[in-house]
C-alpha cells in the first residue's frame, strides 16, 4: 500500500472540512493514473471524504463551483469507475461498503451539488458568470452519467436518480437552458434502464411519482418553443 496515501489519510483526517477541496487537489496532481491508486482510495476511506466534499457550499473557496465541478467530481467519477470483487475474501469488507453505501453516496452528492450550482445559476444568470453554472452542472452531469455507464448492471443506481427529490427539483426548472439540460439527463437515464432491463425503470416509479414527470414534461414541452427543448 502507498504510504503516500496513508499519509494523505492521515492529513485528511486532521483538515478543516472548508480546507478540504484544495486538500483534494492534492491528490489530483499526485496521480498521473488515478486508476493505479483506486483500491487504495476506497480501502483506507478517502472516497467517502470526498464525497461529503462534494456536498459542501463552495461559494467562499476560491474558484469553489469551478473547482468542485472540474477537478473535484470528475476525480470522484474517476474513482468511482472501478470493478471490486465482492467474493474476494481479503477485499470483501471495503468492496461491499463500496457498491452498498459508497456508490449511493456518489449518485447523491453528485445530484446535490447539481442542485446547488442551479441555485448559483438562477441567481447569477443575468450576470457574466451566469453561463459558467451552466457549463459546470452540465461537467457534473457528465461525469453522473459516465458513473452510470461503468456501472450499468447497478440498476439501483437508476432508480436512485428518479426517487430523488433533489433531482425531481432539478427538473421542475422554467429556465430554458436548464429545462434543455434536465429533460436530456432524464431521456439519458430513461435509455440506461431499458438497455439494461428491456423494460424502464420508469414503470417501477410511483403512481404519483410517474404523473408528475408526466405533468412537467407535458407542461415543458407545450410553454417553450424551442427547438432544443420541444425536439
């Protein structure tokens, strides 16, 4: 095992939660290969720190939004796009953690922070940043739907996404730009499931749950003429 990881564990668990972003960056530039180092990741639980990271209000780190979706998702995504052995008895403890508890959290801290750079995009939209929220959730939503193809026998992993309701606040959007971003991740998620199962998840869903997708993709689709979203 390296001992620079264990003692980049050991760092990890003596940093301020609002130094841990910068902390990450760290490891990134360390790790020409991330997928020679990825067990190790897993196995001495530096994943699960990054993923609470994730989860965090980057607003006062310096270039916060910009760093968590460029370096921070994407180094989660690539960790994260791993086989594990769960019959392999010297792995089995950190493999099982890994596909029960790890890859949920990944899903959720991934929509999460989503949600929260939608925040910063409705309220900076009508400034000159506004378009780099865009371009920020849509690298994080890129690197979701990278997680999902690795671990496309995971069909949990898609039903996770449409329960939701942080992404069901996602979708409920009236912003053109965002409406075209969210009704592409979902028609992406909907063709995941039917290539895995030959049925979609979508039927799986709540009654209540299926009309209101239903309900919002009807009311997208009639109010905004626009190509990129009535195609």
């Amino acid at each position: 095992m390296s001992s620079n990881l264990v003692g980049f564990a050991k760092e990890l668990s003596r940093t301020k939660p609002g130094d841990l972003p910068e902390k990450f960056l760290q490891l990134d530039s360390r790790s020409k290969s991330i997928t020679s180092v990825k067990h190790e990741i897993i196995s001495l639980d530096i994943l699960p720190i990054l993923l609470l990271t994730l989860r965090q209000d980057f607003t006062a780190v310096p270039n916060g939004w910009r760093l968590a979706s460029i370096s921070l998702s994407k180094l989660a995504c690539s960790c994260m796009c791993v086989e594990l052995d769960r019959n392999n008895a010297k792995t089995k403890t950190w493999s099982t953690k890994f596909y029960d508890q790890y890859l949920p959290q990944g899903i959720d801290s991934f929509i999460l922070l989503t949600r929260h750079m939608q925040d910063r995009y409705t309220h900076e939209k009508k400034s000159h940043i506004g378009q780099d929220y865009l371009s920020y959730m849509n690298t994080v939503i890129s690197n979701l739907l990278e997680l999902l193809a690795f671990h496309a026998n995971e069909y949990s992993l898609i039903k996770q996404i449409l329960v939701s309701p942080k992404f069901m606040e996602l979708f409920l959007t009236d912003d053109v730009y965002l409406c075209s971003l969210m009704i592409s991740m979902f028609e992406d998620v909907i063709r995941k499931s039917g290539r895995l199962t030959g049925a979609s998840v979508f039927y799986e869903l709540s009654n209540k749950l299926k009309q209101d997708y239903v309900n919002e993709l009807a009311y997208k689709l009639t109010v905004f003429d626009n190509n990129d979203v009535g195609r």
